[in-house]
C-alpha cells in the first residue's frame, strides 16, 4: 500500500502539530496566511494538503472512522478540487506552451499521487527541465488574484497552496502582499517553505509560522513498514540512514529495488558456478554480455561487495554486514562457500574480469571465462 490519502492519516508523525492545526480549524481560530517549515522529508506538504481537505470536507466524520466519501473528499483523492489552488516554482517553455503553473497542473499532479513526500529534485525531474532554474513568476499573483474574484465553485473555503514561496520573483511577492494581508472571506493560504531565510520579510511578517521538526527515525521506520512492507530490522537501518526525512528513506529504499537485477544475477552466477550447467552457463555469459560497459562494471563491483559480505558472515562477524533481507537471506546459505581458501581466487577474478571489460575485451568471453573459473574455486571451499 503506498501513501495516497491525503488525510491526517497520510502525515507519518507529527502528532502535536497535527492536533494544533485540527483543533484551531474546530475553533475556527486558523489564520488565513500559515507557513509550514521544517527539514526536507519531514511531511511540510502532506500536512498542508490534510489541512486543506479537513477545511474543505463537507462530513467531517469523527476519528476512527473510514475515510470520507463526500464530494469534496473525492475530488481531494485526485487533486481536482475547484476551489483549491497551486503555485509552485516552474520553467516556463514556450515552445511546449507550459508558460502558468496552470498548464504543469497534469505533472504536479501526477507526482503528488504518486509521492506525497517528493523532493525538489523530484519536481525538477517531473518537469525535465534538468538545468535551470525554476521560479514563481510575477505573473502567478495576478493569476491567483484573477482566480479569487471569481465565487467559490463549492460555497465553502478556497485555499492556495504556495509550495516555495523563497522562489517567489520580488515583484510578484509585493502583488501577494494586499491578498496575504487582506484575503477574501472564506480563504486561506498555506505556504509551505523549505528555506524561509530566503522568503521576503514583508511575506515572512504577514503569515503564522509553524515549524515542524525531523521524525524520528521510529516514525519512519513505522511507515516504511506500514506502507511498504519492509520488514522492522531492514526498515530501522533505512531510517537510520535517513537523518529524520521520510523522502530520504524513500530514496534509499527505491535505489536498492535498482540493486535488485545486480542481485539476481549474481545469484545466478554462484548457482551455476556450482551445479556447472555449461549450457546455463554459457547463456549467462551471453545475458551479461547484452548489458552496457558501465552495467557490467556495477555487476563486477557488486559481486566483489558480495564475495567480501559473505566472507565476512562466514567469520560470524554479522554485525559488519551490510545488506538488504534479501542479500542476507542468500548470504547466510552462501557464505559457507566463501571460505579463507578461496575467497581471495574469487576476488581476483572478479576484479581481473573488471580490468578486462574496461579495456573492452569481448564481454561474452569475459564472463564466460570467469564463470568457468569460479566452477573450480567454488568446489575448493
Ligand atoms: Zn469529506
């Protein structure tokens, strides 16, 4: 299951700044300008798309319940709520008529569905727009003003959300100043700032801030586990590793889904190493060579990481691993076929075979050649 409602459910952590916002919405007492701030991966964004839904719901079911269904909740799933508005940093282009945050809405949109924690890099990524700058131009304040002349479409509140107001063009953050400061009834503005050092003063003094701490590395490792299924004792090490951003976590566990072809193949080559099957094995030796240079680099890397991890589980040094479940899981039967007598052959000729492929000889007889020798050190354990 991945994090796709965007409700107080979605938000991993964040408890107290969580109920704040809920009870000061009950109470009516919101501000109409708030700005959410924290560490990249801390959930700035999908705490400002709860809020949003919450003001925007027209049920309000009670705590415990399922999830709402009404109108409002249902265009919130797929982000089409008419009353509720985008500004976020673009590139504008021209050519591919993509000039107002209006017409990137299709790419914003897609990203959020697919990941309510996404990075900078991610938008810059969605947008393909690798080596500039985007910026919130001028032009967008005179197209939210436009926009909040016109009546609520649902009758109830309208919310801008400002994703990077510190990339606001000058100009265009003195326009939203008058609306900021003087917003229509029934509207409210959620900024959410990744460097609020760098937002104007005149900005940062007319919005309510709310900081929002790193999570703990308890909480993502919850929500790794909840969300993606990954087992506590792998979850724990990712979160650990992701200094309190659930995007970071993210990242690292869809960098090892990458690693994951790296894996096949290696247990490929130890499986055939041992059964011998010349006909497999020459078959492999092809596989490998289809890949590009630069893969089969990663491979030869990967399997000499392999060769020193196993070697290393085989001299009960468990705690110096450094794997996934999966890796591990082969490991621990592998292992007792690295041993001290021949661990160093294998390295050797992975690492001769690494020589080979960056001097480009000819990939097939490369790794037909070290799968041929790895049939004899494999015997010698
Ligand atoms: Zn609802």
């Amino acid at each position: 299951m991945k994090v796709e409602m965007m409700d107080f459910k979605a938000v991993i952590g964040q408890e107290e700044v969580k109920r704040t916002l809920i009870s000061e919405a009950d109470g009516g007492r919101l501000p109409h300008a708030l700005m959410l701030t924290g560490p990249e991966g801390c959930g700035k964004m999908p705490m400002a798309l709860a809020l949003a839904r919450y003001l925007c719901c027209m049920a309000k079911p009670a705590e415990g319940q399922d999830a709402c269904t009404c109108l409002s909740c249902r265009q919130w799933e797929q982000l089409i709520h008419p009353d509720v508005h985008f500004v976020f940093p673009i590139v504008a282009n021209k050519a591919r008529k993509k000039e107002n945050c209006d017409d990137w809405i299709p790419a914003w949109r897609e990203m959020l569905l697919n990941n309510l924690y996404f990075t900078y890099s991610d938008w810059i990524q969605q947008m393909e727009v690798e080596n500039s700058q985007p910026v919130i131009y001028t032009r967008e304040s005179d197209n939210i003003q436009r926009k909040l002349s016109l009546k609520s479409v649902q009758g109830g509140w309208r919310i801008v959300i400002i994703w990077l107001p510190e990339k606001m063009q000058e100009q265009g953050a003195n326009k939203m100043l008058k609306l900021l400061e003087e917003p229509p009834a029934q509207t409210m503005f959620l900024l959410v700032s990744e460097e609020p050092q760098k937002v104007l003063g005149t900005i940062l003094s007319r919005v309510q801030r709310i900081n929002m701490p790193r999570l703990k590395d308890e909480e993502i490792s919850q929500a790794l586990h909840l969300h993606l299924g990954i087992e506590t004792e792998e979850s724990m090490m990712v979160a650990r590793m992701a200094n309190g951003s659930y995007s970071k976590a993210l990242e690292t566990i869809s960098s090892r889904d990458g690693s994951s072809e790296l894996f096949q193949q290696f247990t490929s080559l130890m499986r055939l190493a041992w059964s011998r099957k010349v006909k497999e094995m020459k078959a492999w030796s092809e596989e490998m060579a289809d890949w590009g240079r630069e893969r089969q680099k990663d491979f030869l890397l990967y399997a000499q990481r392999m060769i020193r991890e196993s070697f290393t589980a085989n001299l009960h040094l468990a705690e110096l691993n450094y794997m996934n479940r999966e890796e591990q899981q082969f490991t621990s039967r592998f292992a007792p076929f690295v041993s001290e007598r021949n661990a160093m052959g294998i390295m050797n000729e992975l690492q001769e075979a690494q020589v080979h492929i960056e001097q480009n000889v000819n990939a097939k007889m490369v790794f037909f050649d070290l799968i041929l020798q790895l049939t004899v050190l494999i015997k010698n354990h």
